[in-house]
C-alpha cells in the first residue's frame, strides 16, 4: 500500500517536474510545477511531516506559484520575445555530465539494502513535535531565518521602487 | 515491500539533477527560476526522508526553513527579473548580459 502510494506520488513529481523544464510558455511550466509540488506534498504526508505537507501545499503551492504566474503576467512578455530554446554544445555536455554525477550518487545506494520502515514515534512530525523542536532546540536559526526574510523583504522593496528624477 | 530510505533518495537526486539539466539547458530566465524551485524540492525531500528514517526532528526543522529560504529567494530573484525586463525589454539569459561588458 505504501509503496503503490510512494511510485505514484514519485511518478507525479518527477513527470511535473520534467514537463515544466521542457514547456515554452512559462505558465504551463508553472502549473506542472504545482502538480510536482503536490505530489511531493503527499510524499511528505508519508513520511509522517504532517505539518510540512501542509506549508508544501500552503507555502510552495500557493505562494510561490501565484508570485510567479503575477510576474509572468506583469511581464507580458510577447510570444516572439519568447528565447528561442536550442540545445547548445556547453548545454549538452553539462547534461551529459549531470547524468554521469546522477549514476556516480546513485549507484551505491540502489546496490545497497533499501532498509526498513523508519523507527519513529507517535506524534512524530505532528505541529507540536515540531514546535517544539524549533523553540526548545533551533530558537537562534529560527531568529536568524526571520533576519533573512525581513532582509529579503527590504531588498525587494529597495530594488522595485521607481527611480525619482532629480 | 515498504519503500526505504534509498528509494527516496533515488527520487530527490532524480528531482535534483532534473532541476540541474533545465538551468543549464533552458534560456528563458523565468523558466530557469522554476527549475531552482525543483532542485530545491529535491532538497527539502532529501531532508524529510533523513528526518523519518533517522527520527530526526531537526532534519524537518531544516526542511522548514529551506522552504522559507526559498520563498525569499524566489521573491528576489523575480525582483532583479522584473528589474532587467524594464531595463532591457529581455527574457533570454543570453541576452542579459550587462555584466559581462
């Protein structure tokens, strides 16, 4: 049952995940990005990150996919403005060598044992685990991420205002 | 069989590397960025399954904040994007070479 769950929901992120690399119009990109998201969502679920899945879907989802499908709209780019996409010869190595590094990672692990089932317990990935994994153990990280969002909340402000002429 | 640890890092590698072809082969910045978002799903998986099969709950920790790292860096990213099209009127990353002069 797990694993008829964990191909599909791996079939859904990985077909998603190539059809939005190999769309020309960049909103059909991003609504195969949202079908990977979702299934990586259920992934999640799997994996007993309860509350992960849920800001895969809340966060990544949403979030993420409508500030880019506004700026693609923003944008408007025309259709003859769209790059036309040929494969290059640097292109094509670097794939070649992508795939090369992809085999080199892979093959120890689909050699070896795939293991057993985790060994965790009740409650495990729920909100309050979680809570409480961040405010009792990881409270620093957790202030220095909110550094970094406010951080990037100023950068993009500073840079997307108008010029004022002088 | 229940799926181990190894096929799930199967799968985030296949996501990652997958991530990794559409930034070398795509020009359309836009389409460049979602493929950043796939290599970073590729990561966050990688880092939930560690979290399961370990009993980790620090791995989810880090799992969150690398969806969070990566909701501001999509927002810059578009930013700069939004920046060069005014400027420049491009998409291409060929074209977007200001820089390099």
């Amino acid at each position: 049952m797990e694993s008829i769950a964990f191909y599909v929901l791996g079939g859904f992120s990985v077909i998603g995940a190539l059809l939005v690399i190999s769309r020309r119009q960049p909103v059909a990109a991003v609504m195969w990005l949202v079908v990977s998201i979702l299934g990586l969502a259920g992934l999640f679920f799997l994996l007993q990150a309860e509350y992960l899945g849920l800001m895969q879907v809340f966060l990544y989802g949403d979030a993420i996919t409508v500030i880019f499908i506004f700026i693609i709209m923003v944008l408007n780019v025309p259709e003859e403005k769209l790059p036309m996409e040929q494969i290059s010869m640097g292109a094509l190595i670097g794939v070649i060598f992508a795939a090369l590094g992809l085999a080199l990672f892979l093959r120890p692990s689909l050699l070896a044992d795939p293991g057993t089932g985790g060994t965790v317990s009740e409650g495990f990935g729920s909100i309050s685990a979680l809570a409480t994994a961040i405010f009792e153990r990881h409270f620093l990280s957790f202030q220095a991420l909110g550094i970094l969002v406010v951080v990037a909340i100023i950068g993009v402000t500073v840079l997307s205002r108008k010029e004022v002429e002088e | 069989m229940e799926p181990g640890i190894s096929h799930f890092l199967v799968l985030s590698s296949l996501l990652f590397v997958i991530g990794l072809v559409g930034v070398m082969v795509r020009r359309n910045v836009l389409i460049v960025l979602l493929s950043i978002e796939i290599m970073l799903n590729g990561a966050i998986l990688a880092s939930v399954s560690f979290a399961y099969f370990q009993a980790m709950m620090g791995a989810q920790v880090f799992a969150l904040f690398l969806m969070a790292l990566a909701a501001a860096e999509a927002g810059l990213a578009l930013a700069i994007l939004v920046l060069v099209y005014r400027k420049q009127g491009v998409v291409s990353a060929d074209d977007i070479q200001l820089l390099k002069q």
